[in-house]
C-alpha cells in the first residue's frame, strides 16, 4: 500500500509519501495556508499525483499523552478528509516529530529559514516512519 503523510499545522502542513514494501518515507512538500480550503485542495492535488491507498495524519497529542484542542481539531480534519477523497485515515501520535526532523537537519549547514522550509515535510516523514514501525 502507498501512503500520505500529513503533519498538520494552522500556517504550514507537511507532507511526506512511502509504502510498505518499503517502509521508507520519503518528506515531499510543505503547504504554506492557514485557509483550510486551500489546504484541502492542495492534499487533493498530492493525492492525484501520488495515488496513495491511504493517509497517514499526524495527531498532537500533549506530552501526558493526552488529547487537547489541537488533536480535536486534527480528528476533525481527518474525517473531513476521510469524507472528501474516501480514502482511509490512521491517525498516529505525532509528539516530538517536529523535534525528530530538527535533528536530522542539525550538521547540515542549511539556515534557520530553508530549515523551518523542510520541518514540515520532514516531520510528515517521522510520522509515517512511527506509521511502518506499529504495523
């Protein structure tokens, strides 16, 4: 199965693509919205260009590992986009991946501002890494 990794934010959302023959994601893109439509679009044109089975979306739960106002609005993003491209969705604990994606841009040499250009799309890349681990 092809998946789509979303790490979702209010100004940028991140997205990354693997399979699980593989089990290598791969960061993609970064969208850079805070309109919700236009975020949605923008996942659909993802969608067609890369034909995922299903989407992987990124839940932000609080370190105690429980769920506040942005996993609530992620649980509601994803049955929108459940609804929309009728696609399957896992939602995956999300805590500490934009942390992980610092890291492996530290050493690199890139600024602090094609850094925070990639956190995303790397971050969506964590989240389906932790996707391939659970399976």
């Amino acid at each position: 199965m092809r998946y789509l990794a979303i790490d979702l934010g209010d100004k940028r959302t991140g997205l990354a693509v693997g399979d699980d023959v593989t089990r290598i994601p791969s960061p993609l893109t970064v969208i850079e919205t805070s309109n919700r439509e236009e975020r949605l679009r923008r996942i659909g044109l993802a969608i067609q260009e890369h034909h995922p089975d299903a989407l992987v979306v990124g839940l932000p739960l609080d370190m105690a590992g429980t769920e506040g106002i942005p996993a609530r609005h992620a649980r509601a993003f994803t049955d929108q986009l459940s609804q929309r491209f009728g696609l399957k969705t896992h939602l995956v604990d999300e805590r500490l991946s934009s942390y992980a994606a610092d890291l492996q841009m530290n050493g690199t040499g890139l600024t602090r501002k094609r850094k925070r250009a990639r956190r995303d799309a790397l971050a969506a890349a964590v989240i389906l890494g932790a996707f391939f681990e659970s399976q």
